[in-house]
C-alpha cells in the first residue's frame, strides 16, 4: 500500500490546479480518496456526526448489502430451476449451486452495472461543474437500486428511472447529504409511477435459451394476497390462494423468511437482510431505534387488521406479514437512511412506528399496488423534520417549564 500510496503522490501534482491534467481533477480525487482516507476534515455542512470518513461509511453499508445481493442473485437461479422443473422444493438448497449463480449473475450484474454507470457518470458531472469532490453518497444507492428492483427490469428503464433519482432527487438539492428523500426510492417510485407493468407485483422466471421463450412472469407473495381482495371469503378461489401461504406452501413462513420465493433481487431473504442490519448495528452506522419502531409499528398494524379481519390479506399473520414483500429490507436499509431519516432519539422511534405502520396500511388497502414500503418510508422521509422540529419544541419547553420551577 505504501508504493501506491507513493505513486499517488508522486502523479498527484499533475492534477492540481496549473497541473496539465487539472481538468480531470475530480476522477483523481475520487480515485485517491477511495483508496486512502482523505488528509483533510469537512469543515462545513449540514451532517457532520463522526470523525471517520464518508467512502469508509458508505463502504460499511455496502458490505452489508452483501448477503441480500449473493442471496438474491442465487434465487433468481434457484426459481428459474424450479420453474423448469429440474429441482423440487424438496431438494437440498445446495442442488445445483453454481448453475443457479450462474443463471442469476446473467441478469443481476447488467442491473448492477447500468445502475453504478449512469448515476456515477452524473454524479462526475455534476463534480465537475461544481468544482469540488465527488460525492460518495451514490456508492450505496448504486447498489440499493438495483436490490429493490424485479429482475427483469428493461435496462434503459433502469438508467432512465436512475437519472431522474441522482438529478431531481439528490443534485437539485445540492448533493450528497442535502437531499430530502431517499436516492433509491425516487427510482422505484419514478419506475412505478413511469412504468407501472413492470412494478406490477410480478417477478420475472428465467427459462433458458432451451425454452421458446426468454422467460415468464410469476406472482410474487403480495401479488397473491392482492388478488384475494375484493373476492368473497371462502371462495375457490381464495382458499387457493391462501393455501400457497399455509406451512407447506410455496410462501409459507419459512420460505418467506429464508429468501425461497419470488421477488426482487434483494427483498426475498429477511434472514440475509437481517445479517446485513446486524453489520449497520454492530458498526453503529445503522439506527436501532428506528429498525426496533418501523418493526414494532408494522407488527401493530399487522395486528390491528388481524382484529378486523375483513378479508384474507388482513388475516395474514402480522409476523408472516413483516417477512414477506419489501418490508425488511426497508426497515434495515432504507428507512435508516442518515440523511432523510429523522435525528433525534424521540424522532427516531416516532419515525420508524409510523413508516412501518404506514408500510402495512398502505400495502393492504391499496391492491392495485401491493407494497406500500416505498411509499410510507418516502411520506416519512418528508415528514422527518417536522418530527425533529416539534421534537426539540418540546424539549425546550419542559426546560423553560423547569427553569421557571428553580427560579420560582
């Protein structure tokens, strides 16, 4: 490390300003200050927490992510297999192991790679424009966009809806750290919004170059539940439906919980998500305080339609609820976002109970669109400083209140 480290330096002048490679300034920086922790302090800005560096944090967070995309890119393997026929559900999850990470890096990685290209390609603009470094805020939201997407995501759609999130929903506000709503959800929502079919609860099926067509769409576990509402309880139909969700069905609770089921890339598997958040919990980077209330409040919520108990989707048991769709992965990844979430301890909890408890709410009285995480973690992003401002109202008052108490 040293050597390199030598070597930077030695090049280093070149790109400064009156180097004759100063335009390029900001790839050198960005390059430098990846790899080595940068030799000046932030000295400004809306978020200073902590003495480490902000690549070294986002690197964390990534590291995190991990077990979500490893197991997401075998699933996609896993289904397709189970779709053809070659494996059952009752064989051994080591069945085929590199034939199903195979299968799955064919679709993964372009996602992946379109993700990182466009929004990294836009954040070097934007540097470049503004003069100053490159922001690192995108090292994580690269990767968060393409784990919140189906897998059979139109490339272009992706580096379309990836523009309109780095540009409207981060730049316009001056960049990493500045901007009021999480990266990765504005491009889920702009997908869902731009192009509802392909955010339509289904999950695409590899078949293979074998097969006469590229791949099918099947059901994920909320498109299933969705499809229950509005049909009489009890009916055929229903009671089919509902079956796949009993203790040996295709999204029984097991399934649900180790990732077995069709979904998006990263959502499936609440036990690799939970990995990930125990990484964002040990590291401090993560809030437990909004992980522990977002649970809490979409446990509530889970429980409250249990008692009402209209239709099939409410009677769904609320922790079979939680570990299914995208709520998990919200809960760890998304509503803990640093920037958009709220920041005091008290806003914190009353942050995370309304987003999980909103998440539940609007994912079962909306089946049009059977997930409501994007949405609820997203009206909760533009509520956080309302929550932080009437939060530090009220701690100012019960001071003045004991103040006045002492003097008296």
């Amino acid at each position: 490390m040293k050597a390199i480290h030598n070597l930077i330096s030695k090049v280093k002048p070149n790109f400064e300003e009156g180097g004759k490679l100063s335009r390029f300034w900001v790839v050198f920086d960005s390059l430098e200050t990846f790899a080595f922790t940068p030799g000046h302090t932030t000295s400004k800005g809306a978020h200073i927490r902590d003495s480490i560096d902000m690549k070294r944090t986002m690197m964390m967070v990534i590291l995190a992510m991990v077990p979500a995309l490893l197991f997401g890119t075998w699933n996609a393997g896993h289904q397709y297999y189970l779709s053809i026929g070659e494996i059952t559900t009752l064989d051994g999850l080591g069945t085929m192991f590199w034939e199903k990470i195979g299968i799955g890096a064919q679709k993964v990685l372009p996602i992946v790679a379109v993700s990182y290209g466009v929004g990294l390609g836009i954040e070097f603009i934007f540097a470049g424009i503004r003069k100053h470094s490159i922001n690192e805020g995108f090292l994580v939201s690269g990767m968060l966009i393409p784990l919140i997407m189906p897998v059979d995501v139109p490339l272009w759609m992706l580096a379309v809806a990836v523009a309109f999130a780095v540009i409207i929903g981060k730049e316009v506000f001056g960049g990493t750290g500045m901007n009021i709503i999480n990266v990765a959800l504005t491009a889920r929502a702009f997908m869902f919004f731009a192009y509802p079919k392909q955010m339509s609860g289904e999950i695409w099926i590899h078949q293979g170059e074998t097969a006469a067509i590229d791949g099918y769409s099947g059901a994920t576990a909320l498109g299933e539940l969705a499809n229950t509402v509005g049909k009489a309880a009890g009916s055929t139909e229903v009671t089919g439906i509902m079956s796949n969700f009993s203790l040996d069905g295709v999204y029984s609770m097991s399934n649900a919980f180790f990732g077995l089921i069709p979904g998006s890339i990263g959502e499936t598997s609440a036990l690799a998500i939970l990995l990930g958040g125990a990484i964002l919990l040990f590291t401090g980077i993560g809030s437990w305080r909004i992980m522990l209330s977002f649970l809490i409040g979409g446990l509530a919520m889970g429980a409250i339609f249990n008692l009402a108990g209209a239709n099939a989707f409410m009677e769904v048991n609320p922790v079979h609820q939680i570990i299914i769709g995208g709520f998990m992965f919200g809960m760890v990844f998304m509503a803990t976002d640093p920037v958009t979430a709220a920041q005091t301890n008290t806003g914190k909890l009353i942050y995370g109970f309304f987003g999980g408890f909103f998440s539940i709410m609007i994912r079962v009285f909306n089946p049009a669109y059977p997930e409501g995480v994007m949405m609820a973690i997203l009206f909760m992003n533009v509520m956080a400083p309302m929550i932080d401002h009437y939060v530090i109202a009220s701690n100012i008052k019960r001071r003045e209140k004991r103040m006045k108490l002492q003097t008296a």
